[in-house]
C-alpha cells in the first residue's frame, strides 16, 4: 500500500524478487495501478530485461540475498528507497526492502 508514497518515478516496472506467493499477497492489497510484477526469485532476467527496455527499474527484495536479489550484484546503479518492515519486524530489521536500479553508463 506504501509504493504510491515511496515511488518517484512513476511508469517504471516494479518487479518483486520474492516468492511468487509473497508477490500475489502484496498484489491483493496494492491500489490501482501499483501492482507488483511478480516473478519466481531472485527474477534476475526480468530485472535485466526492464533494465534494457526502460533503463530503469524499481525492485522489491524479500530476505536478499538468502530469497531476492542481491541489488549489487547486478550491473546497475542502485538506490535504497524504502524499507517495509512485516508485522513483528521492526523498520531497521525490515526484509522487504525497495530499491531503483539504473542501468550502467559503462
């Protein structure tokens, strides 16, 4: 529910590297127009495709890297956005975090 608040830029892909059940429970909740794109984790060719088409992508880890991606593995830039704590978790111990990868000017 937080994504519309956190998203700056909008129009981009938001993939969730998480369970795919994770991802279809977070689509439940979400508001119009913020659905997640889910894959099967880490979901890194969907990652690498949103990279190529759009030069940017928005990405949702769960657990990195023991479920979702680990963000600086990958050939991009990327910036922390948000932390989103499940319940019992706190925001500095949150496992689901978001973050905006930029494709490499390399």
């Amino acid at each position: 529910r937080a994504l519309p608040d956190v998203v700056v830029r909008t129009g981009l892909t938001v993939i969730a590297s998480m369970r795919p059940d994770s991802c279809y429970q977070a689509n439940f909740y979400a508001h119009d127009g913020w659905m997640l794109t889910c894959t099967d984790a880490p979901g890194i060719e969907a990652i690498e495709a949103a990279l190529a088409e759009d030069g940017a992508v928005y990405v949702l880890t769960d657990h990195a890297p023991l479920i979702g991606v680990d963000v600086a593995t990958l050939d991009a830039k990327a910036t922390h956005i948000a932390d989103f704590p499940r319940p019992g978790e706190t925001v500095e111990g949150a496992s689901v975090e978001l973050w905006l990868l930029e494709k490499s000017n390399e």
